[in-house]
C-alpha cells in the first residue's frame, strides 16, 4: 500500500517515522527492516537517517576544502540504496543530515544513484545556512568563542538548524531532504510539522515530538544496544538488533517500538536509558525549536517492544542557537607494542618509563603525553603509577599487556619522533616486545558557543 504524501494537508492521522542510521560508522542494511514494516503499516510514514557527529562534520570540511565536490556522508549510498527504490515507489520520504560539510554535493549524488537504479527523477531539496565560517565575520565568531582559542585555525563552524526548513521542503513536495548540521531530534520533528501543521509555538507538541526524535537519533541505542550487560540487562539476539520506530499520534503522545521479527528490545529500561542521554537538565532540553521539560513525563509498555510515552512539556525555544567550532590541535602521535608472559605488567611498565625518558632526552618533555597499560590500567584518566589509587597498583595475573603511548605535537616531525621511540623498544627496551604498530594523524579539537538566533538564515531549496 503506498503511503500517504506529506505534501497533503495537515491531518490526525497518525505518523510512522523509522531510524535506518544513528551515526556515520552505523549498520549499512539496518534500514530494510524498518522500510519494511513501514510500508505493511501503510499509512503516512518517513524514514530518518542521522549520521552526522560533530568530529564527523569538522572531517567532512577538511575533505571539502581539498575537493570541492566532496564533503559529505562517503557512505551514502551505501545507506540509501538498499531502500531508495522501496521509500520512492511507497510514498515514504527520506530525511537525512549526511549532507554534512556538502548538502548540494550529497543531492547530486543521490540523483546519480536514482538513475543508476532506473528510478524516476526525485525531488530532493538541501536544507542550508548551518556552516557559519562562510556567512559570518570571523571577528565576530571569535567574539563567542573562549579566549584560548585566539589564534587559532578555524576548520568549521555550524549552527544547530531546526526543524522548520524540513516541514517545509516536505510541504513542497520534497521525497527526500539532506541537511547538513542539524540538531539530530529535528530530522524526526520536521515531518511532524509537515503532517500534523502544529503550530510552531504549540511548545508541548513541539517538545514531544522533540522526544520522540531523541529517542530514535541513536540508532539501536533504544533498542537495547549499547545497553546489553550480560547477566545484568540481557537483550536477545543483538547481533540481529532492530532499528526503532516512533508511532507519533496528533496529541503528542507516541509509542516506540521496531520491527517485528528484528533482535534487540524496545522496554521501559532502554527507552529511559536512551531518554536520559545528552540530557544535561532534565528541566531543560534546549534544542532550535523549543525548550523539552521530561520531569512530568510518563512511560508504560504497552505490549511485546512497545513502550507508550506521555507528558512532555516544552517552553519557548532559546534565543541563541548552539554552534560546533572545530580547529586545528596539531598532530597525534600513538604507538603501541605488546609484552606477554610472566611479569608482562612489569616490562610494559619499564617501557613506558623509557619512553618518557627519551621524550625528555629529545627536548619533548612538554609535549601532553598519555602512557597506558592496555589490559592492566587504561581508559579512566592518567595511569601514571602515582595517580593512581594503591588498589590499582597490585599486578593483576595478566599474562598479556599493550602498552599505549599517545602525545599531542605540534607539527608532524615531533610526532614522528615520539612513534619512533616505541618503536626502538623493539632492541632498547624490556625483554619480549613485539607487534608495535604505530600512526601519526592531524588532530582536530572543538568547542561550542551560542549564537544570536538572528545572525543565522536558515533555508532549503531544491536541487536537480
């Protein structure tokens, strides 16, 4: 049955948006599951893809810069294909932020894979105005920025955009909408704005819908992955995890849930953990389109991986926008060698004191540097034997240890030189190292800011 387009007049009927990505490294098949049990539904229905992080967008510029037609998701039609064709011939559109530092760029690729698949020509419009380093003084940007950040690189600069250029789009007919930096729940709440035409300061609608988006940006998240905890939170058959969907109704109230026949869970203890994520007041969830309240919200199972959700309140939404400000931090040197055996902690432990010796032998005892025992300390902070407490001290009877040296340089020739003493361990360090491996990167940091809400002109367009 195909669905109904969300070009139609506003109406109450209920609508069914499906998650087929929650991040640009996500399932490339994880979507035809979700298609599928879209189109039995039948009714009014989208499907979302969010695959955009903040690192993932500051990446995305720097390929930009070195070609001008590449800056978006590389694994977009990785993504779209194994449904395109489905979502077309049903009616179901396609909403997805893997536009990222190249919206237009991302359309032209999407129309190429349509053609390529003898589907028809498809409406497809770009949502832009997020990349600020191209609409804004760079003074002025900096004038938000901390002052540590003086002097340096500027890589990126987006603005979190709402979800009112997506209803839009969608209103005008659009089957598919790429966006660039979005805030992940707008690429849910853009359709319901189209189908339902709530209002825009309807502030409780818009704050469950809001929700209703964050619950499902995560991918598998709400439906027991990065949840499982065997013997403690056991989901079944994870390796075969559905991909949610948000059943949204007029009201504001929404059930979630996810493929039939799909592994994973849908409970009341994955939808709090998901609920609970990136929230840093619970009061207060701001995002472009409105302030989320989730104090008085209200969860019930209503049946096998079906959760009902209720009660969420909103206010107006901020007058400032958040902005990602990406620049350049230098360049990341790590190497790693292994020592196993008897006493593998004690050697690993000599290599990591050589190391710091040498560095300091060199003229680089300024560099940050991290030193971990893989297997015995690492992860939690500095591992530095005299930071950590004395409980961590006793060896654990590990046979099997990888010692981490990690240091951030300011130009590639330091970071070479820092690989390359982890790699002289193999004759100038402890008895049995071996399997170094080794890797020098440029690195990327980030910082965020707020934006005066009316520097930003946020606008979408169609692109053939």
């Amino acid at each position: 049955m195909r669905a109904m387009s969300l070009s139609h007049p506003p109406t109450n009927q209920p609508l069914r948006i499906g998650c087929g990505a929650g991040f640009s490294g996500d399932r490339w098949d994880a979507s035809v599951p979700v298609v599928a049990s879209l189109m039995a539904s039948g009714g009014p229905a989208v499907l979302m893809f969010e695959t955009l992080a903040e690192r993932t967008l500051a990446l995305a510029q720097l390929q930009r810069h070195s070609d001008p037609s590449a800056g978006c998701e590389p694994m977009l039609e990785r993504f779209v294909a194994p449904v395109l064709r489905d979502c077309m011939e049903h009616g179901i559109p396609i909403i997805g932020n893997f536009g990222a530092a190249h919206p237009r760029a991302a359309a032209r690729r999407l129309h190429a894979l349509a053609a390529a698949l003898g589907l028809p020509p498809i409406r497809i419009a770009v949502v832009e105005g997020d990349d600020l380093l191209g609409t804004l003084d760079r003074k002025a940007l900096h004038s938000l920025l901390p002052a540590s950040l003086d002097g340096r690189e500027l890589i990126s600069a987006n603005a979190y955009l709402g979800a009112v250029e997506i209803a839009q789009a969608l209103r005008a007919g659009a089957q598919l909408v790429v966006t660039g930096r979005v805030a992940d729940p707008s690429l849910a709440l853009g359709p319901m704005l189209a189908h339902f035409g709530w209002a825009l300061d309807d502030w409780d609608r818009l704050a469950s819908g809001t929700i209703a988006g964050h619950l499902l940006e995560c991918g598998a998240q709400v439906c027991g992955g990065y949840f499982a905890d065997p013997g403690i939170k056991d989901v079944p058959n994870l390796s075969s995890v559905g991909f949610p969907i948000v059943e949204m109704h007029a009201d504001g109230d929404f059930i979630v849930t996810k493929p039939e026949g799909t592994g994973g869970c849908v409970d009341a203890r994955t939808v709090k953990e998901q609920l609970l994520y990136e929230i840093h007041d619970p009061a207060a969830y701001m995002t472009p389109d409105v302030v989320a309240d989730i104090t008085e919200l209200e969860l019930s199972e209503a049946g096998k991986d079906r959760v009902h959700v209720c009660g969420v309140r909103g206010h107006a939404q901020p007058a400032t926008l958040k902005a990602t400000v990406c620049f350049d931090a230098g360049w990341l040197a790590e190497g790693e060698i292994s020592y196993a055996g008897e006493n593998a902690v004690g050697r690993g432990r000599l290599a990591s004191e050589i190391v710091r010796d040498r560095l300091r032998q060199i003229g680089l005892v300024r560099l940050p540097l991290r030193l971990d025992l893989i297997g015995q300390s690492s992860v939690l902070a500095e591992d530095g034997a005299s930071q950590r407490p004395q409980a961590c001290l006793a060896d654990a009877p590990c046979q099997d240890i990888r010692l981490r040296v990690a240091a951030n340089t300011d130009s590639r020739d330091e970071a070479e030189s820092v690989v390359r003493e982890v790699l002289a361990l193999y004759t100038c360090g402890p008895a049995g190292g071996g399997g170094v491996r080794s890797q020098v990167s440029h690195r990327l940091a980030s910082d965020s800011c707020y934006v005066p809400r009316d520097w930003i002109q946020p606008s979408w367009s169609f692109v053939s």
